[in-house]
C-alpha cells in the first residue's frame, strides 16, 4: 500500500524595483514597489550616493526559490 503523497515543499517568491532621479542636485527615490518577501529600504545618510539595502524576509534562499530586484 501506497503511503500518501508529499506536500509540496513551500517556495520563496518575490520582487521588488526602485526608481531614482536626480533633484535638486541630490539622488531621490522616485517609486518604489515591493512584493512577497523582497523588500528595500533606503537608510538616512548624508550625501550622494542614494544607499540602498535589499532584505530577503524568509531569512534563506533554496532551490526553486525566485526573488528579484531591479
């Protein structure tokens, strides 16, 4: 007799894109989108370069995991 079958494993899955432009003199965040478990966050620093940081919120990557930032 067949045992039952095996859940299929859960998956990470996400996007996120940022947008900047120049203001002013200074680097801005124009949009920002963010989906699943791909997040950014822009810290407060002084000056140019905008400073991004791009967080996996499931806290791994595995096969068959699909994140994507642009």
């Amino acid at each position: 007799m067949a045992g039952a079958p095996l859940p299929a494993a859960q998956r990470v899955a996400g996007r996120a894109r940022l947008f900047c432009g120049k203001s002013d003199g200074r680097t801005r965040l124009q949009r920002l989108y963010q989906d699943g478990s791909a997040k950014i966050r822009l810290p407060a620093v002084q000056g140019d370069p905008l400073e991004a940081v791009l967080i996996n919120t499931a806290g791994g990557m595995t096969g068959g995991d699909r994140l994507g930032w642009t």
